[in-house]
C-alpha cells in the first residue's frame, strides 16, 4: 500500500489550524483536517499525472455541471485507506460515519451532471488522459423540503465550512471578454480526481467568475462606496449558481453568461497549454480532444475559432478545420423543449465576437449546401441561424463545426438519427455514434454496497473485478446455488436494513425490511411518469380495499425527485404522491399493506443507500423519451429487477440480465407511433371504472391540494390537454393497465417464490458489467478522443 495516512500530523492539524483538540472536533473539522492530509499525500502523483496529461494528446470534458456527491469516502477507497481512516478516527474516539454530516457538492442536476462525474472517475482509474472543465458555482442545487406536502427550496451553500480537496491556482487565471468592454476574471479550482488502485489523478477544473476591478478608488472617494465594488459583485454573479433545470432549457442572460465563462476560459486555458509546450497552434487538434456535454459548451466552439483567428492571425479556413478536428458533441436530451436557442439579439449583446464567428460558419453552411443543390426550405430547416437571422441553434452548430456527434443509448442514437437530426444524419451519416453510458462501479457498487462487494470477491478469489465490471458474469452460475442465493438475500436484508435507518434517521418515518422496497428516484419530469407509479399505488390500494387483490406482498413505495422551482406541474405532483402517502396510512385496512413515502433532498448520497437497499427500480419513462438513464444502471448493478418500459438503456438492461427476469410493460416506440395521432384518453376511463375512478382522485376530494386547484389543472392536462400539449402526451392512462400488472405480477413471484425472485436480482447483479462507466469511456477514449492510456507511466497497488 503505497498510502497512509500520519495520525499524529491529523492531531496537530486539528490543534493549529482549527484550534481543537482530536477529541473535540466537529465532523467538519476533521472532514477538513482528513481532506487537507490526503491532498498532500496524493500532491507527487497528481503533479505527474497533470505534466503527463500535458505532454500527451488529452481530452477535456466541457460540462456545465459535474455532480460530484461527497468526495472523501471515495478519495479514501480509490487510495485504499478507507480501513486506516475507520480504525484511526476510532483511536481519535470519532466515527468514520458522522462524515456523513459532510454535505455533497451538488454542482449538478442530474443524469448528465452525474455522467460527467462517472466519466472522470473512470479516466483516472484507466490512466487516460481526461480532465473535466466546469464552473465552481457557489451555490449548487438547491435543497429540498416538504412543508405540507409542497416542495420549498433552499440556497445550498456547499463550501460554507471550506473545501479541502480544491487547489485555487490565481497565476492560472484567464480573463473572458464580454460585449460593451466587459471584463471577467476566471479563477482556476482543480479537484483531484483520484484513480482506483493507480498513482493516476486526473483535474477536474472549475472556473469561479471573479471581478477584474479590484476596488475603484474613483468611486470610493465620491462616497459611492457600494459602486466601488459593484462590477465585482456583477462578475461573481456568473458562478453564484447553478440553473435548477433538467431536460428543459431556458433563454436567459445570465445562462448566456454562465456558458460564454466556462466555455471561453476552457479554451483559452487549453491554448495556453498548447503555446506553453512549444508547440505550433496548426497543431492545436493533434493535441486536443474536446467533448461538448450536450449544446451547453458549444460557444466554445466560436471561442476558438475567435482566438485562432483574431490574436493568432490563422485564416478562417484554418481555424474551422481545426475545430471541427477537435470538438464532439454529446446529445442527451430528445425533449424538444431542452434544444438550446438562443436569440441573435442576446448573443450581439454579449458576445458581439463569437456572434460574429456563428455568422461566418452560417455562411459557409448555406453555400455548401447550395452547391450541393439542397433547397431553400430544406436549408432553412438547418441553417445555423434561422428566422430571418434571429435564434441561433446550438446543436446545428455543434454538429456543422464538431466532429463526432453522439447518443446515449443505442435507441437514443436511433431517435436523433431518425428524427430529431435526420437531415444531419443523412449528410454526414460518418459523423454518428452510439456511447451507451455507464457508472463507475467504485461508487455505485465498491462504496455504497461493500456486503455485496464482499460477495463477488469471496467468489471470485479477487478483489480485481472493481476494475473489470466484465469478470462478474461467471457469477451466474450461482443462480442455481441456492447457498449463495441465500447470502445474496442476506445482504439484500442488510442493505434493507441500514436504508430503513437512514430513511428514519432522515425522515422520521419506520419501514420494515420485510416489505418490499419499490424504488423511483430520479429529477421530477412528467415524462418520466412519477405520476403513472402514483396511479398504480392508488389503483392497488383501492384492489386491496374491494377485495380483487389479495395475498398482497406488503411493499413500500418510496420516491425520491427534485422539482426545478420554476415547474408547478412537478410540484404538484410531489404533493399528490404526499396526499396519496397520508390517505393510505390513514386507512387500517392499508397502512399495513402500502407504504409511500416521498424522500427529502434526494441526491447522490441519499443515491447510494437506495440503490444498494432496493428490490425493485422503477424505470417507467414513456417509450422514446428517456435519452438512457443512469439510474437504472446503479438499481442493476446492486441486484434488483427492473420494473420498466422499453426505453432508453432499459433495452440493453433486459438484453444484458434476460427480459424473463424483468418486468417490462407498456407501448413501445412503434405502438405509440401507430395509436399515438388518434389517442383519446377519455376511451380510456370511459371503459375502465377502476382507473376513471383513480384519475376521480384529482377532483374529487379524497385528496387536497390545499385549495390551489393544481390537482384540477393535473387532471385537465391528461384529459383535455393544454394549449402547448395534447391531452395526456405521455400516456400515462394508455399504460396503466399493463403496468398494474405487471407490478401485481412482480408482487405475486416475490410471495409465491422468494428466492427465484432474489435470483432475478442476482442475475441482474453479475449481468450489469456492461454498464460500467469504463466500458464508455474506453469507447470514448478509443473511438472519437483517440487518446491512449500510459500505464506504464502509474503504479499500481
Ligand atoms: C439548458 C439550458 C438552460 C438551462 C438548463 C438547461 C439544461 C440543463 C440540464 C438542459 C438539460 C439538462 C439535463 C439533461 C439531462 O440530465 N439529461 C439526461 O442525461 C443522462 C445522461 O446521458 C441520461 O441518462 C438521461 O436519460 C437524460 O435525461
């Protein structure tokens, strides 16, 4: 073990730095004092990673948000110290576990904040040169609460008691040009990023937005002493925080900016390097890979060619061939109302250059394409900058000037392919791929689960399968090993167990380990159909209540989901399922048969108990609107089935671990395709008494939306529809049926034979190694960065 980490160096850091002793220090103290150590025993090998990386052709992730979670459980298992750390605070008479205290940076949103996240931890663990470029928001997504049912928000303030695993490098700085002589000052914060069982470290670095200023005396001695520092406080403003969207997009100014910083820096920072090296901008591509998470990087683009052409005197022609040499482009989101637009007059304001730049490559797109005799209505449907010159489309752009353009999922890449950017794909079918994602399995299996961890390496004789998610699959054989089978359940029982304690640690709220534990966690989006699962609980309860269903396996139906502040129709969905919650404990005939129970503040550690402690994952997204998914990844990985729709990677989740040990249900793409122009839900609760009488629920009564007429509004938007929507556009009601029966059906194996149901979940288990983030990134690494991994260059241990 080439660590360790110095107990007596911990005591005196505690006593000099935070002036207490070991015995008193609080969970942040000795978080921090633990922190600072490990930054300083890994400083070497991040230092020799970081000059590999630079005199090697790497690859940087542009991303507007990187999901981290708590950073010091995991830092500890990839160096191995997770043990020493438990053993040594035990001596300082703490506990390892009230570093739970720690709250997570949540310097994302979801699925592709999180697949940024798994991405960097996968490169460091492979020795590839990858390193992640961000912005360091002050404040990351919000927290979470329910005050009667509704959801409130609050300011997440994560680095409130310091960050001791962040290095601010000022010399680093860049400065990023707004319109109108605007100045702002990009500060660099690099994050280790720790490989599993290698001296590899990979840089995450994200940008906080400083002011250029300094303190304008001027101002000061006319007694104008807030204007004095006015445009500093108007630069900060660009990192203060993090935009609460998901899958929808937003055109305000302040986004703009947020893009414009980190994109513009990244660049400038990645020329810098390039010059520093010696090395000949022409060459700037062989040199440098660039991935575009999704259009939110894409001004990037623009912010080269810019730089290239204007300081470094390179003709346009040159400039865009070595964009379109560097960049790729990721799509995760086929939800029309998440494509990046922006309007011309913004980005004149802002960005008069880079507008500019977007201009010229418009240009250059529509004389291609007349010279390829493509008509006028054709190239308007595709011209950078439409509408008489006045929104900018930013996938157009990235697809024009990039390289690779990517989906997520084998059916995702289908969809963009097929429609969403067909005529792309039919002008340059070269340009596409598929990278289905993946999780890191140090997290979402080596951390969160070490029972089951524990498990596959007592098989296996080997502890080298956290690197290798592919050498799990012999496990299968175990199927029929009812020995085995009845560990697996053991630990099924213990990771039960210790969720329940966190959930009534958390929430206050008892469930029994008995019960089985139905889990939908996920960002709150109507397509993602929480609603449906509510539905479903209401239908069964209402079964169980009349007599049709009986012998009902006791299951908790817990739900997990943020709500962008801004959305009405989440929130109120959130408020139904906490109505729906109550209604059932106060039924005798119920409470003992149905638990609901909506989590607070769902996030990657709260993550990391569910996954580990679930029996059934709720994937349940209408067909062709779930990009992949992540989340029914990490379900898999820890042995549980899933109960879902032939959606995004559910389809390559049933092709890997076996349909027969699923539950798969409802349309598919093809089905809504045919049935979907003619689709009237009102036939459905015209013939159907059993569901007319749940969606009844909305308007009835039974439940309370306080008086606000949100539950009326719900039920009007799947019956009649809206003005932006048809009626019930996600087909909640025209799957229902199938998926009530398909959730009976699951109930009835669990009663009628446990372990065959438990042998399910382990099939899942060993078949998810696909799934490992590594498998993407080798892809990624292989077949559109062309970088290679230096192992030879990192121990190992
Ligand atoms: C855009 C403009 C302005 C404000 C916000 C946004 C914005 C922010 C976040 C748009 C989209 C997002 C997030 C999208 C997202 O998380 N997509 C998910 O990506 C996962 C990783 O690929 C997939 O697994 C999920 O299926 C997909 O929903």
């Amino acid at each position: 073990m080439p660590y360790s980490l110095d107990k007596a160096k911990l005591i005196s850091n505690l006593e000099t730095k935070y002036g207490v002793s070991a015995d008193k220090a609080t969970p942040w103290q000795l978080h921090n004092a633990i922190g600072e150590q490990v930054t300083e025993l890994i400083a070497p090998s991040w230092n020799k990673s970081t000059k590999a990386h630079l005199s090697s052709r790497r690859a940087m992730y542009l991303s507007m948000e990187f999901l981290m979670g708590r950073a010091v459980y995991n830092n500890l298992l990839c160096l191995g110290l997770l043990g020493n750390a438990d053993t040594l605070l035990k001596d300082l008479g703490a506990d390892i576990n009230s570093l739970e205290e720690i709250e997570d940076a949540a310097l994302g949103n979801g699925g592709l904040g999180r697949l940024a996240a798994c991405f960097l931890d996968s490169a460091a663990t492979l020795d590839l040169p990858l390193d992640g470029y961000g912005i360091r928001y002050k404040y990351g997504l919000f927290r979470q609460s329910f005050v009667n049912g509704w959801q409130c928000e609050a300011a997440d303030n994560w680095s409130q008691f310091g960050d001791p695993w962040s290095v601010r490098r000022e010399q680093e700085s860049v400065v990023v040009e707004y319109g109108g002589g605007v100045f702002v000052r990009a500060v660099p914060y690099d994050m280790p990023i720790i490989g599993y069982g290698t001296n590899h470290i990979g840089t995450l670095r994200l940008w906080q937005a400083e002011g250029t200023s300094g303190f304008d005396f001027a101002k000061f001695d006319r007694g104008d002493y807030l204007g004095a520092t006015a445009s500093d406080r108007e630069a900060e403003n660009i990192s203060a925080v993090l935009y609460p969207n998901d899958n929808s997009y937003e055109g305000r100014l302040l986004r703009l900016k947020q893009e414009v910083f980190f994109s513009t820096a990244s660049v400038k920072d990645a020329i810098r390097h390039h010059l520093n090296a010696g090395r000949d901008l022409r060459d700037f591509h062989k040199y440098h890979a660039i991935q575009l998470n999704d259009t939110h990087p894409v001004l990037a683009i623009p912010a080269l060619i810019d730089e290239l052409t204007r300081v470094y005197n390179l003709d346009f022609d040159a400039a865009f061939d070595i964009a379109k040499r560097t960049f790729n482009y990721t799509n995760h989101t086929i939800m029309p109302e998440a494509l990046e637009k922006w309007d011309s007059t913004m980005l004149i304001d802002v960005v008069p250059r880079l507008f500019k730049v977007l201009v010229q490559l418009n240009e250059r797109f529509i004389s291609e394409m007349y010279a390829k005799d493509f008509t006028k209505a054709h190239i308007e449907n595709m011209k950078l900058i439409s509408n008489s010159n006045t929104v900018a489309h930013m996938a157009r752009t990235a697809v024009y000037a990039g390289g690779a353009v990517n989906g997520v999922a084998e059916i995702h890449t289908e969809i963009l392919k097929a429609s969403v950017l067909k005529d792309w794909y039919s002008l340059d079918p070269e340009k596409f791929q598929n990278k289905t994602n993946g999780i890191t399995p140090r997290r979402w299996l080596a951390l969160c689960n070490p029972e089951l961890s524990a498990l596959f390496t007592e098989l296996l004789g080997s502890g080298d399968w956290v690197r290798d998610t592919d050498k799990l699959k012999p496990l299968a054989k175990y199927a029929d090993d009812m020995s085995v089978i009845d560990k697996f359940v053991r630990i099924k029982e213990i990771r039960k167990q210790k969720l329940a304690d966190y959930i009534e640690k958390r929430e206050g709220v008892k469930i029994a380990p008995s019960f089985i534990f139905d889990v939908q966690v996920k960002r709150l989006h109507e397509y993602k159909r929480q609603l449906l699962n509510a539905f479903s609980i209401l239908y069964i309860a209402y079964g169980i209540k009349s007599g049709e269903i009986k012998d009902f396996q006791p299951t908790a139906f817990i739900f997990g989901a943020k709500a962008a502040p801004a959305y009405t129709r989440a929130k109120t969905i959130i408020k139904y399922i906490n109505e729906i919650a109550k209604f059932i404990k106060s039924d005798p005939q119920l409470r003992d048969l149905i638990k609901v129970l909506f989590v607070q503040n769902y996030n990657v550690s709260y993550a990391e108990y569910l996954v580990s402690g679930a029996d059934v994952s709720e994937q349940i997204s209408t067909a062709g609107t779930e990009a992949s998914g992540t989340g029914n990844m990490k379900f898999m990985q820890n042995g549980t089935v899933t109960l879902g729709t032939y959606d995004g990677a559910n389809i390559e989740i049933v092709r890997e671990a076996g349909e027969e040990n699923n539950y798969i249900f409802g349309a598919k793409v093809e089905d809504i395709e045919k049935f979907g122009p003619n689709y009237d839900p009102r036939k459905i609760i015209l013939d159907d008494s059993k569901i007319e009488k749940v969606l009844l629920s909305l308007i009835d009564g039974t439940l309370s939306d306080d008086g606000s007429g949100n539950f009326r509004e719900l039920y009007y938007s799947l019956l009649e529809g809206a003005s932006w929507h048809k009626a019930d556009n996600y087909y909640l009601l025209y799957d229902l049926r199938s998926y009530v029966d398909a959730k009976l059906q699951l109930n009835r194996d669990f009663v009628g034979d446990k372990r065959g149901f438990y042998k399910k979940c382990w099939l899942n288990a060993v078949n998810a190694g696909f799934f490992s983030s590594d498998r993407t990134i080798k892809d990624y690494a292989e077949n559109i960065w062309r970088i290679k991994a230096e192992a030879s260059r990192f121990t190992k241990f």
